[in-house]
C-alpha cells in the first residue's frame, strides 16, 4: 500500500518531545526573568544611592536612605541640625517599593537602617544590602556601601565581592 502520513505513534511521540522541551524553556525563561529583575532591582537602588550621595553635594544638604526590608525612602534634611531620627515624613525626596527583600549579607534585617550623606557627600553609615533570594545567579545581587564610594557586587558565599 503507498500510504501517506503518519501513525498515531509518531504523533504521540513528537507531541511528547515538544512538550518536554517546551517546559524546559519554560523554566529556563522564568529564572532567567527573575535574574534579570534582581539585577534590574539592585542597579535601580545602586543609582538611588548616587543620586542621593550627589544631590546632598549640590544641594549642600545631608540626604538619607531609610531602609526597610521591601521599600525605601530618601530623605533631604532642611537643616543641619535636622535630628536624624525626627519625623520620617519631612523631607521626603522619593519613596520605592521593591519587589524582593533586601538585607545584609548575614540575612538580618534592615529595618529602619539609615544611611546619610554629609554635604560632602561621605557617609559614616557602613553597610552591605543584598537582594534576596541570595545565591540567584545574577550579576549584580548585593550593594557595599563605604565612606566615599558605593559599589555593585555579587553575593558569594558571606561576602559582598565588588565588581
């Protein structure tokens, strides 16, 4: 017989084939999506610092980061007398939320954590805030903040490694 097409068995197995390698893709691409988003997050927060860190030099004013585990506030202070920990809602310069937490490298938590520029744009306020989850296969997953430089970094193992 000269029939054409093909048997119920070859279509099965080719449905079967495009199934396995379509979940396949399916899982690369959502952890590939949620790599690209921790980055996205941690460049997002490490330009709100710089700009933060500036502004308190151009503006000759101290600005503050205030931390919270999914958000954070940027504060200008009007006085250089201003108390550091006054009403949180003067002089408030912007306020983000964030799709994933934020903490330090040991896990802690960053709640109410205030980081402040000078006029000179220096901080005293030594800190490292990772974006969870840890271990995720970004780029850039961590922030280490110091005197006079902010910079991006990599989680690996407890330490932040600056890039």
């Amino acid at each position: 017989m000269n029939n054409r097409g093909f048997s119920l068995i070859e279509l099965i197995v080719v449905i079967g084939i495009i199934g396995i390698l379509s979940s396949i893709v399916t899982l690369s691409f959502s952890n590939w999506t949620r790599k690209a988003n921790i980055e996205r997050q941690t460049r997002e927060m490490f330009t709100d610092l710089n700009s933060a860190r500036s502004e308190a030099v151009f503006q000759k004013k101290r600005q503050a980061m205030i931390l919270q585990p999914r958000s954070f506030i940027i504060k200008r202070y009007s006085s250089p007398d201003e108390s550091r920990t006054g009403d949180t809602t003067k002089g408030v310069v912007l306020t983000k939320s964030l799709a994933y937490s934020i903490s330090r490298t040991t896990g802690t938590s960053l709640a109410d954590r205030i980081i402040e520029f000078d006029v000179r744009g220096f901080t005293n306020d030594w800190e490292t805030i990772c974006v969870n989850p840890f271990n995720s296969g970004a780029k850039y997953d961590c922030i280490a903040i110091s005197s006079g430089r902010i910079n991006l970094g990599k989680m690996e193992g407890a330490a932040c490694v600056q890039k």
